[in-house]
C-alpha cells in the first residue's frame, strides 16, 4: 500500500506504526522487464517445429536431392527451409537427425539458407546437376510466425500497452499511489492534511520563534487544553474550538503553528485553504468532512489551515466575485467546527492577513474563540528575531544587533531573515571570514531601494536634479516637526526603479493625527517643490511620491473622517472591496475628489514656501550629495545645523521609507 511507502508521521489519515520495512521496490521495473520481453518475442519469436533437426544444405543437396527423395522445400520467413520427403524415402544411413515420426504435414528436417537469393542461385545450380530422369522438388516460399508471436501480435499486445497506459495514468493522478491515493482520481475527495504525530521530527520549536511572546503564551496554552483538559474542566470551562492567527506578512504565523507541531505531544493535521478547493464541485466540502473524521479519530488533536480566506471570505457579499464551491467548502467547515454533530478534543488554528474579509459566521464565540494578533515586531523584538537569525553566520564580534533593530523599522521577520541572508552572500562575495556592519548596511540597502546599478549610466543634468529632487525630501523632513527623524538620504540608484530614496525613522507612536499625517505628506512632495524651485520645471522622478500622497489623501478624507465638509463618515467596507459599486452617490465621490484634491494642494504649497525660506540649505545638501552620494544624519547636522525639533524614541508603525525617487518612468502616463 501507498501508505507504508511516505514517511512516518506525514501520512493523510494513514497509520504509520508498522511503516514498510526494507527495500522499497520501483513499480517501473515491472514495465521494462514486460517490455524487454515483449520485444524479445518480436524479434526473435521463430517458427517452433519439435523432433526436426538441422541439417546444411550440402547435406540437403548430396544426400537428398540427388537421390530424388525431395517431394518439396518450403522456404518459412526467408530464413529456413524445410523439407519434405517422398512417401517411402528413408534417410541417409548417417543421418541421425531424422525425424522418424515424419508424415506428410511435418518436414523431415530443416536447414539455414542464408539469403533468398543466394538460395534460389544454389538450388538452380543443384537441380540443374540432378541426374537425368529424377523429378524435381516444388519449392514454395511461406511466410509465417509463431504461435506464441501471433497471440501477443494480435490480441495480448495492444491489450497490455492499454493497461499499462491505465496504470501509469492512474498513478499520476493519484499522486503515486496504483488505482489513485491521496489526491487521485478515485480519492479526490480526501483530505491532503499533512500528520504530525509524536516522535515525528519537526527541526522548528519554540526556541526559534522570537519576538512573540504573547503569541507564543497563548498557542502554548491551547496545547495545554488537549494534554489536560480537566485543568480546565473542573471548573465548568469548556475548551476552545479554535483560534485565528492574525497578522501582516512575514510576521511567523505559519512559523508559530510549525513550533507548535514541533512542540505538541498531541497529533497535528497541517493543510493549506487552497488544498481544499478542485476543478471539481463538492470535492472542498468532502476534503473538509475527511479532514474532521481524521481528526476525530486521533482526538485529541490540533487542525491548522494556513491561508484560510482562501475559503472564509465573507459569503453572498459580491454576486459578482461569489463563488458556491468556495461557499459551499466554508458552509462545510462552519458545520463541522459547531454545528449540529459538534465534537469535543478538537480545536482548529488557522492563519490569515486579511481577518477583515473573512465571514462573521467563522469568527463568532463557538468556532474561532480566540483572535492572537501577530504584529510587525517593535525594536525589541526586531532584536530578538535577529538574534535567532545570526546564530548560523559567523559574524564579527564588533557586530551591534540593537542598532540594526533600530535601523529596520517595519521590518518583519522574514525582511530580517532575508536582511542577515543578504549580508551572509554580501560578505562571501567580498572574500571576508566574517559578516560586519557594513555587510548587514549593504544588505539593509538592498532590501529597501533593490540592487544597486552601478553600471547605470546617468547624465550630469539627471544626475543633478536627482540630487535637487532627495535634496528636497531631507530639507523639508528636517523642518517640519512631525516629521519622521531622517537616517540616511542618498542618489545611488537601486532596483527596478529608483533613482535614489530618503530613509526615516518612525517615531514611537500607534496613533496618528491631522498633523502627523499632513507633514507627512508635505514632506513627500518635497522633491516635486524643489524641482519646481530650482529647475522651474517637474519631472517624472516624484511618481512614488505622488501614490503615496494621494493614497494617503484618499484614507484622509474617505476612511478617517478627517475633513469638516465629508464630515466623521468611513466609506471603507473590505468585505465589499472590489466591488463595482461605490458605497456613496457621485455627488459625494465628486466632493471626495474636490477635498482630496485641497488637501494635496495645500500640503503642496505649504512645503513649497517652506523649501522656498530654506533654498540655501537644499542647496548645500543637494550639491554634497553630488560629491559623496550618501548623507547620513550626522552629515545633515554637520551641513545645516541640529533638527530643531526634539526626536523621541523610534518604535516602527510607519514605513521606513520614503522620498523614493524615479519611480518607474514606463508607467507614468498611467499613473
């Protein structure tokens, strides 16, 4: 069975005690020995006449033909001929090869002849020299095949192509196993739930989640329900049915169920939501009725559904974006986690970042009871998750991990993961023993602006106005009190698309006001103010700045209830997103575009006179820039003083850049 053959612990539903022992033998054998043997038959299958013997064609000639005892020579196939004797002949005294059994439907013996035509000069030249008076042998030609041959020609040949077609086709669909397994055509309805089981070995344990503390004390207690249960019991407590991991991506939401399964001394089903829906109608709800009757019978049991709004979306929101096999896998799984036949020792955790456009029906108390938020790290935990990432690279003992956390604001754990990679590969490329701060500075680069071009060729006046353009951004940061700290501003170019980028350092804040936001918006559209100062001329270098502003117009207005004339309304609904209709008349969308439309204006001309009083200033910056390229915040306050706002504490709840430059020229007419 399929089922002996994977390994232990990860079989769907299957029971992996006694797991096959030895070699495992490759079903492939099967068809090549098959097919060697059927071409053998071909090619080498002959006419079988049992009790003749061989004889030459000398022996034939001399001892035969000459005596006149050849009634007639049949040549079979154009490789032998037989021969048959008159009534009466005996054979020659030395011939012991005679067949004494001979009758007139059986030759008495058969021999080689080599070619047809040199068969047919050598018999011409033998019945010429016969003696006179000796009547000549009929020699006929046959074209025959064995019996063996012609059955498997004829009917057991194409038979066994056909079933062995069957078969190869059958095991690609179902997944390896004959006849189908798990996923085939005959078993499309079962679930694809990895099992992890104890003594299976899972390498991630909580040791390796860092930075989720809270999350960790939660999911840890849910494993303490299943292994004792009346904990909790005694009192008239009821265990949970389930809990929904929420959070950005990248945060370790799949991390955090991997250390579960590595952790748990309780069986683990695993199973992605797109495992769940086929080509075919009701095969997700038969996945999701296999998945709980696995389930019930490992009781208790812990089921994780990783992407679950690939089938929890909200139902019956959008006919036009409805789906009833999606619907009907959800209404499926509603069922099954408390419905009717509702089951005890079973609690389903599943992750998603989007626990907006799930259905209500799913997050009600009795089905997901818990809600864990898994948050972009703060500077601590930013700290911690590098801690656990350094531990493979041999890094340099001068290496400062609370800087980095610092300088990665909004950076999730897998950003981290993929910073100290990069830095690994930057330093190996470099031929050094050990990763340093400039390596992680490079990799830091990298991940935010691209790969650096340094083969990208700008001329003196682009190369200028990009500098004008960062200039700007830094200036108008700087100025503007709340505007986010500057780190480093620079003009190398990185990626696909930027030219150069301004990097900042969020404050320490989770809720932003008018002012917040405003300043933020006028400091990206510093590098379009400048542009306009200095060049009396715009370029398409502000397209990033122009989409961050209006999205963020756009939120200002229609989401926050932030302008006096649209008043405390939010027309923001995720369930409906996408939807063709809008949630408000085209009188009010108009007067959404005229305020946006002020607010923007006004962040414009408010960073324009700005920039206008600190001209000298961009200047300066701007033409440093041109000779060293990248400026840091020690350079600021060497160049145009200290910022005269006080700067507190940096946490992370913006993102760390912005003031990218160049954005990507190709699309500008769309934009």
């Amino acid at each position: 069975m399929e089922e002996n053959k994977q390994k232990p612990g990860l079989t769907p539903g299957g029971d992996n005690k006694n797991p096959r022992k030895g070699p495992r033998f490759n079903i492939y054998w099967i068809y090549g020995l098959i097919f060697l043997g059927l071409i053998g038959v071909q090619f080498f299958g002959t006419n079988f006449t049992p009790g003749t013997g061989q004889h030459s064609f000398l022996e034939f000639k001399n001892d035969y033909l000459y005596q006149g005892k050849v009634r007639q020579v049949v040549v079979v196939n154009n490789s032998e001929a037989e021969v048959y004797l008159k009534k009466g002949s005996t054979p020659a005294a030395s011939d012991n090869k005679f067949n004494m059994n001979n009758s007139d439907n059986s030759p008495a013996f058969t021999f080689k002849i080599g070619s047809v035509e040199q068969f047919r000069d050598d018999m011409h030249d033998a019945v010429q020299q016969m003696p006179a008076g000796t009547e000549q042998p009929a020699v006929l030609y046959d074209s025959r095949g064995s019996l063996l041959k012609d059955i498997l020609q004829s009917f057991l040949l194409p038979v066994i192509i056909l079933v062995a077609m069957w078969f190869l086709i059958m095991r690609k669909m179902g997944g390896g196993a004959p006849g189908g397994g798990a996923g085939g055509i005959f078993n499309i309805g079962k679930s694809k739930a990895q099992l992890f089981e104890k003594g299976t070995r899972v390498n991630i344990t909580f040791n390796d989640v860092a930075g989720l503390d809270e999350a960790k004390v939660e999911v840890m207690e849910i494993v303490d329900f299943l292994k004792n249960p009346k904990k909790y019991t005694a009192l008239g407590g009821k265990i949970p049915k389930g809990a929904l991991l929420v959070g950005p991506p990248g945060t370790g939401k799949t991390l955090l169920a991997k250390a579960m399964a590595g952790e748990a001394q309780v069986p683990f089903f695993s199973m992605s939501g797109s495992d769940f829906v086929e080509m075919f109608v009701g095969v997700g709800a038969s996945r999701v009725r296999d998945l709980f009757k696995q389930a019930r019978e490992k009781s208790p049991c812990i089921v994780f559904i990783d992407e679950i709004d690939a089938i929890g979306r909200a139902r019956g929101k959008n006919m036009v974006m409805s789906n009833d096999e999606r619907e009907n896998t959800l209404n499926q799984l509603l069922v099954e986690m408390d419905g009717f036949s509702g089951d005890s020792g079973i609690i389903v955790l599943a992750a998603t970042n989007r626990p907006d456009v799930l259905d209500s029906a799913l997050l009600r108390p009795g089905r997901f009871d818990r809600q864990i938020s898994i948050d972009i790290p703060d500077v601590k935990g930013r700290e911690k998750i590098f801690e656990v990432h350094l531990k493979p690279i041999k890094k340099s003992k001068d290496l400062n991990i609370h800087k980095l956390a610092v300088q990665t604001p909004g950076f999730a754990g897998a950003d981290i993961a993929n910073i100290c990679n990069e830095a690994a590969l930057i330093a190996a490329r470099n031929g050094k023993t050990e990763v340093d701060m400039n390596d992680f500075n490079d990799a830091i680069d990298r991940v935010i602006g691209g790969l650096e071009k340094k083969n990208k060729i700008i001329s003196p006046d682009e190369k200028r106005v990009i500098a004008y353009h960062e200039a700007g951004h830094a200036v108008s940061g700087w100025f503007l009190e709340h505007a986010h700290p500057l780190v480093k501003v620079t003009i190398v170019p990185r990626g696909v698309a930027a030219l150069g980028y301004a990097q900042y350092l969020p404050k320490e804040m989770y809720i932003r006001n008018t002012d917040h936001l405003l300043d933020d918006m006028c400091m990206s559209l510093g590098g379009r103010a400048v542009e306009e100062l200095v060049f009396n001329k715009i370029s398409t270098g502000a397209l990033s700045d122009l989409q961050h502003v209006t999205r963020m117009a756009y939120a200002m207005v229609s989401v926050y209830g932030m302008n006096d004339k649209i008043g405390n309304i939010s027309f923001y609904d995720a369930q409906n997103e996408g939807s063709l209709t809008k949630p408000y008349s085209e009188e009010t969308g108009k007067m959404i575009d005229d305020e946006v439309r002020k607010l923007v204006d006004g962040a414009y001309n408010k960073v324009k006179n700005l920039l206008n009083d600190k001209i000298e200033a961009v200047k300066v910056i701007a033409e440093e820039l041109l000779k060293k390229e990248v400026l840091y915040k020690d350079d600021m306050e060497r160049l145009i003083g200290a910022r005269p706002y006080e700067e507190a504490p940096s946490v992370d709840d913006a993102p760390p850049l912005t003031g990218m430059t160049g954005g990507n020229v190709m699309n500008t007419e769309n934009a």
